[in-house]
C-alpha cells in the first residue's frame, strides 16, 4: 500500500472544488472501498461466506453496501425503489458468493454512485426526502456516511476474525473508530 493510500480520503487534500456534503459523501466511499479491499480481497469461498457466531457473513455486508449505496443514492434523487432494487435488496445474504464477484459488484457501485453524488445539486441536498417502507422523511446530508460505517465494520470484523474459531479475540481494524464500547459489545461474537 502506498504511503498517499494509507491517509484516509478527507485527509489527503482531494475533492476540495466539492461543496462539503458532496465531498464527504465522496471520502466517505473512498474509504469503505479501500477498507473493503484490503481486508477481503485476500478471503477465501469458504471465509467470505463464513458466519461467525451466526452473524451475516462478509459476502453480505459488500453485496449490502453495493446496493444500499445505490438505493440511497435514489432516494436522494427524490426517486423510490424500483423492482429490480427490491429484488436485489432481497438477494443480498444469499450463500456461496464468490469474493471477486461480489468485490467487482462494490467497485461498480461505488464508481456509479461517484457519478450520482456529483451530479446532486448542492441546493438540492437539504430538501426532505421520503425514504423505505414505512415513508420516513430525511435529508441527504448524512446518511451515505453512516451506512458505509456500519457495513465496512461488519466486514472488518469478520474479515480479521477469519481465525476467530481458535478462541482467538482479535482487536477491530483501527480504522473503524468506534466508541469502545461499540467495539466491546462487538467483541462477544468472536469469543469462544
């Protein structure tokens, strides 16, 4: 990895002709899909379909944040979720998903979402969107961040608890930045 690559994203002095949301937004991607990369691009079948103490396995937290990527980017839009969305939302923890295919399927959803963060209007980012099933009302600001957060955490996780089976209790990837006590109450599921 090179020495720019280990800097996170918003500290390299990227994006800066961006307003601040859409800049975030950007870095906020950036680093899940490097995170992504550098803890399951190594995994086996076996080891990215592993489930841990019963938690969802890697292969859905990539497949969720590649399509959750895009169905936020759609309510941002101001659009709702098409059936081909819903049908995909559905097949996210489907069994026996190859790592390649699945990191191929983030790198594509990430590269598209770049496009459609750039093309929001800035004046448009505050305007109250109606978002899911049960019709909540949000704004775009936040949210996208978040929603990597919490994916590239469940990856992390079960990617550095690939020998977790050995009673082995391994510390989070210090990139995920949590309060410790959301490390902890993470941690009971790789004790033995």
């Amino acid at each position: 990895m090179t020495e720019a690559a280990r800097i996170e994203p918003w500290l390299r002095g990227t994006l800066t002709a961006l307003p601040p949301v859409h800049r975030a937004v950007l870095h906020a991607l950036q680093l899940a899909g490097e995170d992504i990369e550098q803890w399951c691009a190594e995994l086996s079948v076996e080891e990215f379909n592993a489930r841990p103490g019963g938690v969802a396995p890697v292969a859905f937290h990539v497949r969720h944040m590649a399509r959750s990527v895009d169905r936020l980017l759609t309510y941002a839009e101001g659009q709702q979720l098409n059936e081909a969305q819903l049908a995909a939302l559905n097949g996210e923890l489907a069994a026996n998903t190859f790592p390649t295919k699945a990191l191929q399927e983030l790198r594509e959803a990430l590269e598209r979402a770049e496009l459609r963060v750039l093309a929001l209007a800035a004046n448009h980012l505050e305007a109250s969107r109606i978002v899911g099933r049960q019709s909540l009302a949000t704004t775009v600001g936040h949210h996208h961040g978040e929603n990597c957060s919490s994916g590239a955490l469940g990856i992390a996780w079960q990617s550095a608890a690939r020998s977790a089976d050995s009673g082995i209790l391994l510390q989070p990837p210090c990139f995920l930045k949590l309060p410790r006590a959301s490390c902890l109450s993470l941690s009971r599921y790789f004790r033995s």
